[in-house]
C-alpha cells in the first residue's frame, strides 16, 4: 500500500538464536513504493544513451573521477551530497534532496540510471529513489563504469559537463 508523506517506515527485525545459529525474519513497509529491483545492461545503456526520457546519475564520490571521464549524458550526484553536512550518518531534509535531485534533471517522470565505479555507491541512491522517494522507474547499472570501459566501443566523455 502506498502511503503519503506521513506514512512511516517500519522496520521490524527478529533474531532468535536456535542452537547457535539465528534465524532472520523482517517485515518490511516502504513509505512511497514498492517493486522489484530493475538492472540496466551494458548493452541496453549503450543502446538508449540519447534517449531523452533517461537521467544517469554517477554517485562517484570523488568529482575528479566523474570529470576525468563519464558516460555521455550522466550527471554527477554523489551520495554523500544527500547526507547532512553536520552529520554524514543523516540525510538531509526531504526538501534539500528533492531541490539537488531538481538541479540535476532527476525526476519521477524520467527513467533514472543509477552507476558508480563499481556498483557500492550507487545502490544507496537507487533505494532512496526507488523505496524511499518512490521513483517508479528507476535502473540500477550494476556493472557500473568499471564494467562500461572495459567495452572499448563504449563511449566516455570528460569535463563537468554530462555531454
């Protein structure tokens, strides 16, 4: 069931330990969506890059790696930009979040690709705007750069500019 914005996250986790081994048991309830993950390939990347109706997102935390080279088209929003400046552990305001996501083209009208360097960092933005925010289509690119440049015919550009 889709909630509104004051729907709560519920998290409940049992651990029972049963002669030395535990048992895992969580419900889940996601404030603003549900669904099943959705991996991009290298292939259907390369295959949709000018593809208006995409947003790629590199969530590289260092902004020296996105502008020494990206995948065509891809804006750089590293996780940590989503996190509290005082405190790396929380995010920022909802406001704050849908005002960079704003800035950066990224929207729930829009297939999202989410990438990294090596598919780590990108999975926490793909839960904040699959589960959290309720992005319905958003992509994980699993294999990530690491993965797009060791195809030669892939193409990369350079600069702070995604094009």
């Amino acid at each position: 069931m889709k909630g509104g914005r004051g729907s709560r996250f519920a998290l409940v986790v049992l651990l029972v330990g049963i002669g030395g081994t535990s048992v895992f048991a969580a419900e889940k309830k996601y404030p603003y969506g549900q669904g099943v993950v959705k991996w991009v390939s290298t292939e259907w990347l390369a295959d949709h890059l000018k593809d208006s109706s995409l947003s790629i997102v590199d969530t590289q935390p260092n902004v020296h790696d996105y502008i020494t080279e990206h995948i065509p088209g891809a804006v750089n929003l590293p996780w940590r930009s989503l996190m509290a400046d005082d405190n790396p552990a929380t995010m920022k305001p909802d406001g704050q979040i849908q005002q960079l996501l704003k800035q950066h083209n990224v929207s729930p009208d829009k297939t999202v690709i989410i990438y990294c360097g090596t598919g780590r960092e990108a999975t926490d933005e793909f839960l904040l705007l699959k589960w959290y925010l309720g992005y319905p289509n958003v992509r994980l690119y699993e294999g990530s750069f690491t993965e797009w440049t060791a195809y030669p015919d892939n193409p990369t550009v350079t600069g702070e500019n995604p094009r």
